[in-house]
C-alpha cells in the first residue's frame, strides 16, 4: 500500500505502522490481489500484465493524478467514484489485421482497470479529467473544510481578533 500525504508526498508503510505519518492521508493505494493476477497470468498466458503507471501530486488546492494511457481507446476510459474508491477503466485493441503474422507482441492489450482509494480531505463531487497525448490526467480539488481557515478568537474585555488556525495530526 502507498500512502500520499497532503504535501503529495509518498509515506512508506513502516512509518504509517510506526506512526511517523505527518498530516491527512489524500490518496491510498491498495490492490493486495495484483501480484496474484500478475502471475497467473504471466503462467496462462507467457505475458506478464503490466500496471498502470501513476504520478499523484499536490499542486495548491488541487490534487492531480497522471495515469499512462497510451493507445487506449478514448471512448473506452471510464472513471468512476464510488465512496472512497475512484476507478479508472481502458481499452487498448490491437491494430493487426487478419493475417497478419505476428512477430513480436509485446504490447498489452484488453480491458485495463485501476481503483485509488480518496482521503476524506478531497472533493469527490467536483472531479474532472481529461485525455491527452496517452495520459489521462485527474483533477480533483480539496475539499473546503480540509482547507485551512481563520478562527476568531474572543478574549473577555478585550477586542476579537482572527488567528489563523492550522490542521494538527497526531
């Protein structure tokens, strides 16, 4: 599992498990079943199924995430959110005709899924994306109240004043 902290920056496990983690998770990954399918697969088939790779990051008040999607099939790519769960979906077909004599196939082909599961601290309901180039690049904005906010302080027999107020993890 990874773990990305408000800053975009990747947590390893141990320091998760030994509670060295700074501030609110906004992304996790977890997918306990992909090495499995890797290897049955690569036994049925003598092709190893490759994954998706992904780049996530903070930039001000947004999140982005960049997932490599080349030759996919622009009307095949899906993106769902479902709770916490964000679920992106492709399609890459192959370009050989009938007859073709096939030499070398290195190339993935079929259905390609990958699931990323959201922090609280991000806007589920205001999410885009859009697909260029072979990436498609997922915004998502942080959610209002993660964001951080003036407090206003009431001291008896003086006059208010705004303080800034931070989030504080333990």
């Amino acid at each position: 599992m990874v773990v990305v902290d408000v800053r975009g920056m990747a947590v390893a496990d141990r320091q998760l498990f030994e509670g060295q983690r700074k501030g609110p998770r906004m992304l996790m990954r977890f997918e306990p079943f992909r090495e499995f399918d890797g290897i049955t697969e690569e036994l049925l088939s003598e092709r190893r199924v490759r994954q998706v790779p992904v780049d996530a990051y903070r930039r001000g008040n947004e999140f982005k995430v960049h997932l490599d999607l080349p030759s996919a099939d622009p009307g095949s790519i899906e993106l769902t959110v479902e709770r916490d769960v964000l679920t992106v979906r492709a399609t890459r077909t192959s370009e050989m005709a009938e007859g073709d004599e096939i030499q070398v196939a290195e190339r993935a082909q079929g259905q390609f899924s990958r699931q990323l599961f959201l922090g609280e601290s991000l806007d589920r309901d205001n999410i885009s994306a859009i697909y260029h180039d072979g990436v498609l690049t997922i915004t998502i904005p942080v959610a209002e109240q993660a964001k951080p906010h003036k407090v206003e302080i009431t001291h008896v027999g003086s006059v208010a004043q705004a303080v800034e107020a931070a989030s504080v993890t333990a």
